[in-house]
C-alpha cells in the first residue's frame, strides 16, 4: 500500500497547525477531557489538539503537568487547577520545552492519565518530528498509569521522523468520527480507538 510519508523536514509551526481540523480537533479534546475525572493528575502533552483540552474541563478540581507553554498560557488564571509546568530548553517551532532537564523533572513524576500528541501513527508505531520531544513523551507515557495517544484522522498511516512508543503499551488513541472503518479496524488490533 502507498503510505503517505509527510516530509517530516517541513514540520509546520504551531499556530500553523492550530488552523488545520479544528472542528475535529476540539470534539477530540472533548472525548479527553471526559476521560479526566475529579482529583485527577494529568499530563498534557504539547500540540494543537491537546490544546483544546483545558476548554472542557470545567470545574474539575485536578492537577495538570504540562511542558506546553500554549497550554501553560491558557490555564494558569484557573484557580482549580493545580499546575506544573516543566521547564527546560525551548523549542521554538512548537512552544514546547524539551531535553535534559525536562526529562529529568519528567522522570520524578507520576500521572493518572497522559494525553500526548503525535504528527503521525504507523502500524504500531507513534511517531514525532523531533527526537528530543519524543524522548519527553516517552519518559512521561512510562510514568502514566493511563497513557493516552491525541491523534485526528489525517495521522493515521502517515509517519514522522521519530518513532517514540508502540501502540500495543497505550490504553487507547483518542480520534475523530471522520476515521475510516478500516482504519478503525486496523488500529483497534494494536489498541482501544476512541
């Protein structure tokens, strides 16, 4: 089959793809944020989906982790969030902050539930463009006693640089409704879809 290979090289900037499925985007954030429940500790991963999350948690009383400045910026005014941000060098391009010492607060902490974003997913494997992001969302999928995958329709069967996690360790992906059946079919193998 042809795979749809997205020049990773390329990868668009973060208020680039904030524009792209944003319906689809925000109905997945939902299907999140009703997966988070009172007392709840999360770790919200960087990207243009997850970044939806925070609208649809309304007075939940939860402590969120977060390595997104976007999402930091949006939730830090509301005063029933407990908020940790991680800090460490900043990546520019998608507002994130990664590396050594990101990984090293990363690894000292333990979440009920992650949700991490991904540019694609290929058979069992989820994939980043940058390896020092994707090395991140490991570390904190490893530290989640429930690891979700935020992936809209257009990144299944595409691939990205990085390869970071396998599909058979997480607790589900968390899509759209425009997902083909046989996509659904097809990952359903490796893990829940949502």
């Amino acid at each position: 089959a042809h795979k749809k290979v997205k020049d990773s090289l390329n990868e668009a900037s973060h208020s680039e793809k904030t524009m792209l499925n944003i319906e689809e985007k925000k109905l997945i954030a939902k299907k999140c944020a009703d997966l988070i429940a009172e007392g709840d500790t999360v770790f919200i991963g960087s990207g243009t989906t997850t970044d939806f999350i925070g609208d649809y948690l309304e007075g939940k009383n939860i402590s969120i982790v977060t390595n997104s400045l976007p999402i930091f910026e949006k939730l830090k005014d509301y005063p029933n969030f407990d908020l940790i941000l991680i800090g460490g060098r900043y990546r520019v391009k998608t507002q994130t902050f990664v590396g050594q010492f990101a990984n090293k607060l990363l690894r000292e902490i333990k979440v009920s539930k992650a949700f991490i974003g991904v540019n694609g997913i290929d058979g069992h494997n989820v994939t980043t463009a940058n390896e020092e992001e994707g090395n991140g969302n490991a570390i904190i999928l490893n530290n989640a006693i429930e690891k979700y995958i935020v992936a809209d329709n257009s990144k299944f069967d595409s691939y990205s640089f990085y390869s970071f996690y396998r599909l058979d360790n997480i607790d589900a992906i968390v899509t759209d409704d425009h997902i083909s059946p046989k996509v659904r079919a097809k990952y359903s193998s490796y893990t829940k879809v949502l």
